[in-house]
C-alpha cells in the first residue's frame, strides 16, 4: 500500500507531499517537531510529547496549526491510512510560507506535516547492546526547542554511523556529556545511581527520559540528575540511552572502549522491560 501524508489539511500520497519553497521550515529550519511511537497500536506517551510541542512553539512564538484535539484525530488517521500498528508518526509545524526575510512575517499561517511509517514492534529484550563514539557538541545554544534545525546532529550521527557505531554522545567544551544526536545520556555508577545530566538549554527535554526517571522511582532506583565526563561514562558500571524510538537501550562500548562487561547490564534491561510495560499499561489503544 502506498504511504500517506497529512499535508495542510489535505491527505496526499506520500510522493506527492509538498510545502511551498518560501515555508520557513525548509529556509531558516523555522520550524518543531515531535515523533511518537507507536507501539501494538497504541500512542506512547502522546500527552507529553503534546506538551512539549506546545512548548517548543511558544518558545519560538509560532502558533498552533489546528486545535490540539484536532490534531489528536490527524495523528490517529494519518497512522490508520498508513496502517501502522508498531513504527511512529511524525509530526512538524512551520511558521509557515512568507517572502524570505529573517524577520518573523505579520499574516503567515502555520504549516502542519503529518507522517507515519512502520517499524519493528519494541522488544523487552534489548539485544546486543550499541556502541557509541563521542563527538564535540557544535550546536546552538537552545537545543531544549525541539526545533528541525538538526545539522549538528546530523553531522555527529554520520560520523557514528562511518566508525560502524549506533549513536554519538555529544560533548560540551568542559569534556562533559550533554546528550545523543537523537537521545539522552545516562550512565549507572558502582553505587546503582542512575545518572543523566538535569535539564537545561544544553540538552532536549526526552519525554522517554521523563518517563524512565517515573519507572526508576517505582523500582526504587537512585535518579542523579548531574553533568558526567566520557571518562566516566567508559568506566561506569553501566551505560543506556533513551528516546521514543530506541526507548532503553543498553550502550556496551564508548569510543571503542567497553562498559562494564560489554553485555547489556541488569538495570537497564530492567528499566526498558518496565518502561515498555508501564507506557502500555497506561496507553489506550488508538
């Protein structure tokens, strides 16, 4: 079946999806987005990831394409066109299309994408665990906005993906790990405390990594929101990264030098069975 796309209040066949050559996403990366999983038909963590694009076009003084709840319906039938029972739906909102000029423009209307696809469905079982190299993190000073403007991302998990890794954890000028290209960063030390780096401008704001913190607290499990060094992220006795799309996933190697004992660890097996366990337990099928 060919895939659909959500394009302005219209449903297109995904090869005939367009935006105009003056929308401001596609000129100055004026522009949020979110991606949620979908996992055995049902939204993961819908509500938050709401949330935060709300938050993210506030921030960027850009308002919203449709109602919220309108929204809600074009996400559910975009992936019921596209019949997605396990994958994502990706979701990206423009301040839309006006002649270019740096200057925000008075009457351009918001722009609204809408896109779902397929994926494997999600496994308690993480596999083999990923390797990760480090890269310095070049990228602007807001990275708390989800905004399109992914360069610096894309550059670093390029530069992953030629070294043969799955991931690259981004550092700041203090030799300290801010986050992913595309996830959060978190080790587990001697003592069982789990530790990422708080929340500020310097790292997104991972709706998956707001809901591991929920489960870790259920599970009794120290949360330890500091900066870490790749010195101590090689040496810790465990390391994960988390996202919507690679939910828990144990890191077994960081800049060819192996955690732990290069096997997925105790805990963050544990931490991605249960987090798989409780979104669903609290998702409602679509």
């Amino acid at each position: 079946m060919s895939r659909v796309a959500y394009v302005n209040g219209r449903y297109v066949p995904h090869r005939a999806a367009r935006v105009h050559v003056e929308d401001r996403g596609y000129q100055f990366a004026d522009a949020v987005y979110e991606v949620i999983a979908v996992a055995d038909g049902r939204f993961l963590d819908e509500d938050p990831h709401l949330d935060r694009l709300d938050r993210s076009l506030k921030e960027l003084r850009i308002g919203w394409p449709i109602a919220r709840a309108a929204l809600k319906q074009v996400l559910r039938e975009t992936v019921r066109r596209n019949r997605v029972r396990n994958g994502l739906v990706y979701f990206q909102v423009s301040r839309g299309v006006a002649r270019r000029d740096y200057g925000f423009p008075k009457d351009a209307r918001p722009s609204l994408v809408v896109t779902a696809r397929s994926a494997a469905p999600p496994s308690p079982d993480p596999g083999p665990g990923v390797a990760v190299i480090t890269v310095p993190d070049i990228r602007w000073k807001r990275v708390d906005i989800k905004t399109t403007g992914l360069l610096g991302g894309a550059l670093g998990k390029q530069k992953a993906r030629e070294q043969g890794a799955y991931e690259a954890w981004q550092v700041d000028d203090d030799g300290r790990v801010t986050e992913g290209t595309s996830s959060n960063a978190w080790i587990v030390t001697a003592k069982d405390e789990l530790v990422t780096r708080p929340i500020g401008h310097e790292i997104l704001a991972g709706i998956t990594r707001q809901t591991v913190k929920k489960v870790a607290a259920d599970l009794q499990l120290a949360v330890v929101e500091r900066p870490f060094t790749v010195a101590e992220a090689q040496a810790a006795r465990e390391a994960f990264m988390t996202s919507a799309t690679s939910y828990v996933t144990p890191i077994v190697s960081i800049d060819g030098k192996t955690v732990g004992d290069g096997k997925p660890g105790d805990i963050a097996r544990r931490l991605r069975a249960e987090y798989l366990r409780a979104v669903a337990a609290a998702t409602p099928f679509v």
